[in-house]
C-alpha cells in the first residue's frame, strides 16, 4: 500500500464505518494521463448505486480538506465486486475455504504462473491452495494478484 493510499485509509475509515459500511481497499493509480483514487466498499447487504453515492458525498471534503492527494485526480467509489481481489490478511481469512485463482509475477518451481484452488491457509510468507492435483504452496512474494472465482 502506497503513502497515499494508507493516508487516505487512515482519514476516510471511520466516516465510512460511521455511515454503516465497510472499508474493504484503497487504490490510487494512474492510467495514461489520468489519476485515479478508488475507494471500495462493502456491506452485508452489497453495495449498489446509492450507497457508492452517499459515500463519495461524505468523503469527498474530506479529501478535498485534508489534499493528501497532490495530482488531480477522479474520485471513485466502487464495490469490490463478485470477484474481488484480496490483498489484506484479512481478506484472505474472510476467504479461507473459498475458491481463488492465484497470478504469479513469475513461473514457479512446476512452471506455472497460475493457479486456481481452493485458499486452504496463508502466512506472511506463504498461502496453500488446494488443486485438483494437490496442495501448493505458494510464496507470497510471487503472487502479483490473488482473486475469488464466482463460479457462474
């Protein structure tokens, strides 16, 4: 996680909570010219339209107040969607026991550069996936992105 990105976790967290959701990532990234700051959000009822709406309105003089972001940039509120990437511990613990397709920054030792398993466990060095196959272990170095798989 970026500087920006922990800055903005750290102002936004609460007024999120307070608003009855939960904060699930932070993402500032640039495309083309373009920089964006995506704020995911979540809920147990699912996050529609309207809930994307009154959070981007209760954040947003927040952020313009406390201009942790220096570039201009679009301001977005999202779901992390049916698929959602998982880069937080506790986004891997919400998903124990749930289906995940695992992409490597490189081929590992079998030559594979990805996977799609069951996450049986993870670590700070290490998650487990159980394959069809077998199990494997997988260093978390090389994970470029973890995902769930909705299985259609």
């Amino acid at each position: 996680m970026s500087r920006v990105e922990e800055k903005v976790e750290s102002l936004i967290k609460s007024k999120i909570e307070e608003l009855g959701y939960e904060l699930y990532d932070v993402e500032y990234s640039k495309e083309g010219k373009d920089y964006y700051l995506t704020i995911y959000i979540d809920s147990q009822k699912g996050i529609d339209l309207n809930d994307c709406e009154k959070v981007n309105n209760e954040i947003n003089p927040i952020l313009d107040k406390e201009d942790v972001v220096k570039e201009k940039y679009f301001l977005v509120v999202s779901s992390p969607g049916i698929e959602r990437v998982l880069k937080k511990d506790k986004h891997l613990e919400q998903n124990l026991e749930a289906e995940v397709n695992v992409k490597l920054f490189k081929k590992d030792e079998l030559g594979k550069k990805e996977y799609r398993g069951i996450l049986k466990s993870f670590n700070k060095d290490e998650i487990v996936l159980e394959t069809e196959e077998n199990n494997v272990n997988i260093e978390r170095k090389n994970i470029s992105q973890i995902k769930t798989v909705y299985n259609w």
